[in-house]
C-alpha cells in the first residue's frame, strides 16, 4: 500500500533575534524542504529525501552546517551530522569533520559502507576524501563577521590573551554568555521524512555552538539525542548540545510514541519532560509519524522550520510552540 509521503525541516532553534540574514535562512529552508518533497513525489525513499534536504541546507552558507557553519573560541571549524535509517535501525554519524563541505553525505557513507555508527575527526576527513566528497571551502564573510562580533562581546574589558583563556576554562559567567550567544541565532538544521512506502529516516547537520571549545561536540552525531528513526518516528533535534544529550529527546519523543500512538500527544510530554529536566531555552524539534504527521515543539523564542501544509511549502520562524 502506497503512503502519503511527508517532510519537515527545521533551520534551528534560538531567538533568531540578531541573525542578519533571516529573510534568506528562509528562503534556503523553503528550496531544501520542495527539494526534499519532490524527491519523496518522485518515490525516492525517506533517507534520500532528508540528506538531500539537508545537504542542500549545508551548501547554502547560511545556516549553521556545512558552508554556513560557525567558528569556534579559536576561529576554527569542527562539523558534526548524523543520518538514521528507520526501516533498517541503520545508524551514521560524523563528528568534529574540518575539511568536509557535506558532513551529511558523510554520515550516509559511514551508515551504508562501514560497519561503524561514528566516525570522528581526521578519520572521518580520510573517509570523505576516499569517497570523493567536496572539500569544506573558507567561511563566508558573515560568518567572520559573527565571530568577531561575538569575539569583542565576550571578552570586552579583557585584553591579555592569558587572562582570556584563564576566564574561558575557569569563569562560569563567561560559559553562561557563549551559551546566550549561540541562543541568540538559530543552530543546526534538520530533516526528518516518511516515504510513500512507510519508511521513516531522520538526518541533522551543525557547525556546533559558536565559540565553543575546539573539539567540542554537541548532540547531533549522538543517535537518540540529536536524531533518531525507528518504525513509528524520526525526530531532528535543535538547540544546546549538551542538554538534548542529558534529555536524549528523540529517544524519548519514540518512546512516548509508543504509549500514546498519537505524534502530537508525544512531542507535547517530550517537551514537557525537557522543561522539568533541564529548563526552558534550551532545544526545539521536529518529528513525523510513520502515518505521515509532522509535528514540532521547541522551548526557545524561535525555530525556523520549513514544512508542507494544503500542498504548499511553508516556513515560519515563530510557529505556535506545540502543533496541536
Ligand atoms: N545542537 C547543536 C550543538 O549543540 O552542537
């Protein structure tokens, strides 16, 4: 029996207050989410249509993955993404990539040619050279632009570069105003989709926090926190790393699944268990049932998302918080 296919993506969450190129994040999630439904109207299966989504998110520059993706403390780059097959549990994950422009297409190569879940590092940037993947070229003047806006925030009244390591490693303050900055634009984008087959696949993609530590790594190489398919959802995860982990939210958004059978009843107990866990701003996701229902909830101010509704693509940078 033939399914009704869908897709939701979603461009991050965060308060998306001092991005500067909203107008253009929007537009880059509208042409990746039509991209990943024609490919599901063309019968291309849920794990081609959320890559594909996503990579197109990645090569745009102006979301955080791929091209787009933020600096670190250092200036420099580490990519993480995953991709989860839910009609087979296949897992792929990338994490800390420097030199890979699609770190998505990577996930799928490590999903569907090793026998490894994650592959991290110099390693993963050997696998994606052997493979003949792009190059990741030099960020975008914007994303130099925000490195060093938030650069001159952060260590304001704090000139000696000793004195700004020292508050980096030891001053929780200082911890508290990267976490505010990385809030203040959306982060990592997403994809998550069901085939006209009833098959379900989840892929997510980021450059990570801006100015985290070198070597950082967020939720989403991590399966069950930052992404996670199985035979009744696929759910793409957004926001603060290290808390998505503590909640493994798209594990448990699955698991409520299971006892509710309603998407819209398990992403609002999700949501729910997050805020008791670990507070409000701090993550937002997107998800879809395996009858072809997308939903989304988020605790932050914002997350843009792109999704389909009466045919037509839409995206939003504020929708209600809980679909309902
Ligand atoms: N949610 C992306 C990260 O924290 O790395």
């Amino acid at each position: 029996m033939l399914m009704r296919p869908n897709i939701i993506l979603h461009g991050g969450a965060g308060r998306w207050t001092r991005a500067k190129h909203v107008d253009k994040a929007q537009e880059v999630v509208a042409k990746c989410t039509e991209k990943g439904m024609s490919i599901l109207r063309n019968n291309g299966s849920a794990v081609d249509a959320v890559v594909e989504a996503v990579k197109c998110t990645e090569d745009s520059g102006y979301l955080n993955a791929g091209v787009g993706s933020v600096l670190d403390f250092m200036g420099g780059r580490s990519l993480d993404a995953g991709v989860m097959d839910g009609s087979t549990g296949r897992i792929g994950a990338v994490a800390a990539v420097t030199a890979t422009r699609n770190p998505v297409v990577l996930a799928r190569i490590v999903m569907e040619k090793t026998d490894h879940h994650l592959i991290g590092g110099r390693g993963a940037d050997l696998l994606a050279f052997l493979n003949g993947l792009p190059p990741l070229p030099p960020p975008p003047p914007h994303v130099w632009e925000r490195y060093q806006e938030a650069v001159k925030k952060l260590l304001e009244g704090k000139p000696e570069i000793y004195k700004k390591i020292t508050d980096f490693l030891e001053n929780y303050d200082f911890i508290r105003k990267i976490i505010e900055e990385a809030l203040d634009t959306g982060d990592t984008v997403g994809a998550v989709a069901v085939d006209s087959m009833g098959r379900l696949a989840a892929a997510v993609s980021t450059g990570g926090v801006i100015m985290k530590f070198p070597g950082r790594i967020g939720d989403s190489p991590i399966p069950g926190a930052g992404f996670y398919a199985s035979e009744y959802t696929a759910c793409s995860a957004t926001g603060i790393g290290e808390k998505i982990i503590e909640c493994m939210v798209c594990k448990q958004l699955d698991t409520y699944y299971r006892e509710t059978r309603d998407i819209v009843a398990a992403a609002e107990k999700t949501i729910e268990y997050v805020d008791k866990l670990v507070g409000e701003n701090t993550m937002g996701f997107i998800a879809v049932d395996k009858n072809g229902e997308v939903v989304w909830a988020y605790n932050t101010e914002a997350m843009l998302i792109g999704y389909y509704e009466d045919g037509e693509v839409r995206t939003t940078i504020k929708p209600p918080r809980n679909k309902r």
